[in-house]
C-alpha cells in the first residue's frame, strides 16, 4: 500500500482518539473500540489495511486479531 493510499487514517472515527484503547490487555474488553469502529466511514480500509499488512495485535476495522486471523483463513481456502 503506497503513502497515497493511508489518506483515509485522517478520517478514521478513531483519529484523535487514545490509541491504547484499540489495544486491550485482553479481547474480551475491546467493545468500546468496536463500538467505535462501527460508526466510522473507513472501517473498511482500516481492515483491509490490517488484513494486507498482517497486523497482529489491537483492534483494526472492527475486527479483533482472532477475527483477521479467521478472515485471512477464509480467504485462503476461497482462492
């Protein structure tokens, strides 16, 4: 993914706010985060960037690191 493509982090419904917080201790306390992700416009992008660049920890498109994992599962059984 090219520098042009991050313009969307800017308009991300989590810029500006505590990063920590898209990093619980522990998944199960990640539903501020994922209430959050659920209102904004690039959720999408932000997961596929997660998705793309394998990120292993913290809360990216709404999806917590368990759900990326099983995503990039399902896509690979689907290619």
């Amino acid at each position: 993914m090219s520098i042009a493509d991050m313009t969307w982090r800017s308009k991300g419904a989590c810029h500006g706010l505590d990063a920590e917080m898209f990093y619980p201790d522990n998944e199960d306390h990640a539903d501020f985060a994922i209430s959050v992700c659920e209102q904004c416009q690039v959720r999408i992008s932000c997961l596929n960037y997660a998705l793309d660049n394998r990120e292993h920890q913290g809360i990216w498109g709404g999806a917590t690191a368990r759900e990326r994992r099983r995503i990039l599962r399902q896509r690979r059984q689907s290619a």
